[in-house]
C-alpha cells in the first residue's frame, strides 16, 4: 500500500506475504501473457513479471520501480527481467510496448495533479499502436479507508520464519480533497519497537480519472468494478480501466 516504506530492506522482504496472490493479479497475467512486451510501472518485487517469465513468457519484460529495496528482492528472484530504478522520469519513452500496467493500487500514489499527468503521459508514450494500458484504483464509493482500523491485524511470516503482525491506522475523519493520510504499523516480537510508516493514497472517481485520462490522450476501452470483470457501480470496491491511445 506505501511504496516508499519498503525503502527499508526489511519491510521489502515482508512485501510478497503481506501482498499474496489476489484475483487482480490473475487478471492482469491473463493480459500480460497476450502480449508480446510489457511495462509495469511501480512493479514493487515484481510479482507479475515473475510469475510471467516463470510461466515461459519469452517477450521483453520492463518493472519500474522507486524503491531500490523492492527491486533487491525482484532481481534476486529473477535476474532474466528488465528491473529498472526510478519513476516514470528516468526515461524518454518511445512506443515500444504492448502492455504498460499499474497494479496493487499504485496509481493511488500518485497524489498530486501533475504527478498523474507525468505518467498517464509516459504510459501513453510507452504504448505502441493497438497498446492497453491497464490500472487499477480503489473506488471512493466503496469508502476502504474506513476498514483501516488498528483492530484489523495481518499476521504474517518473515523470511527467517519469525511472525509480523501488521495493522493500518487512518488520520483524521477521513479524504481530504481526496487524499487519505494513514500509517502502517509493523511489530515483531524480537522487534525492539514497532515500525511505522506514513503514507498518503488518493481517491479519484471515475470522472476524474477520465478528465485525466483525455488530456493525456488516452480513452478508456473498458472499465470494471471488480476483478471478475463486474460492471462499475457506485459502491464497486474496485476502478478498474483499460485504456489506448485515443
């Protein structure tokens, strides 16, 4: 949920337990084994692209990510992917993929305006005539930010076989013009201390991100509410876009 925690080497490790296999990752390796090349942008440990070339894809594969503590994990995990540092920004892209993807909600990081502008403007660059880019965000109708409760304990196992409980704590009553502020809280118990990170996701609705969508010129092919390909509907947990080049 918060990238720049897993700056930390430590937390990175704890990533793939904590993010297990969902049916959104089932989705997005069914598009990504249609395509020839692929781009994930905040790829994390790269689950999808190793899950990918572990399953015999043969195409180029190309995860971007900020966090050089995430990428440790997905090269040593698979030194046969394109595992490149950085944003969006390290790069003058040129239309040379087939799919450029955002998955485990990493688009919501993306909190200012222009952040978003800079990479549905890449991601546009990026793709090739007849591309998809695909994304997905939290829909605010759905309101998940309230389930972040400290009560709600993920109890995982880290590398070394020791367990980690995790919980999420919302700041303040709520979105502020969108954006919800939160931590995430990690204990151990040889931990001296729990470690807490700070994070902030945004909120857009549908209209927005197509406002957003058009002036990077991009138009929505489909869209769903949830990952067995639902319509959208107010409450839908999921913004699920699949877009091209307009």
């Amino acid at each position: 949920m918060v990238d720049h925690a897993y700056a930390d080497l430590t937390l990175a490790a704890l990533y793939d337990s904590l993010n297990p296999w969902r049916p959104g990752d089932d989705f997005c390796l069914g598009l990504l084994r249609e395509a020839g090349s692929v781009l994930d942008i905040g790829c994390g440990t790269g689950q999808l692209l190793r899950r990918a070339r572990a399953g015999g894809h043969p195409g180029r594969l190309t995860g971007l990510d900020p966090a050089a503590a995430m990428l440790v994990q997905a090269r040593r995990a698979r030194p046969d992917v394109e595992w490149v540092l950085g944003d969006v920004r390290v790069r003058h892209w040129r239309p040379e993929f087939d799919l450029v993807m955002m998955t485990g909600h990493a688009f919501q990081e993306l909190v200012a305006d222009e952040e978003i502008r800079v990479c549905l403007r890449a991601a546009r660059a990026a793709l090739r005539d007849g591309g998809r880019f695909v994304f997905e965000t939290r829909n605010p109708g759905a309101r998940a930010w309230e389930r972040w409760t400290p009560d709600r304990v993920h109890e995982i196992t880290a590398p070394d076989g020791t367990p980690v409980r995790v919980w999420h704590e919302t700041l303040g009553t709520g979105p502020e013009r969108g954006r919800v502020r939160f931590t995430e809280t990690y204990a151990g118990p040889y931990w001296p201390a729990p470690r807490s990170v700070h994070g902030v996701l945004r909120f857009l609705d549908a209209a927005t991100l197509d406002g957003f969508l058009a002036e990077a010129g991009l138009t929505v092919a489909a869209r769903y509410g949830d990952w067995d390909r639902a319509p959208l509907t107010p409450t839908s947990p999921e913004i699920i876009t699949v877009a091209r080049r307009a």
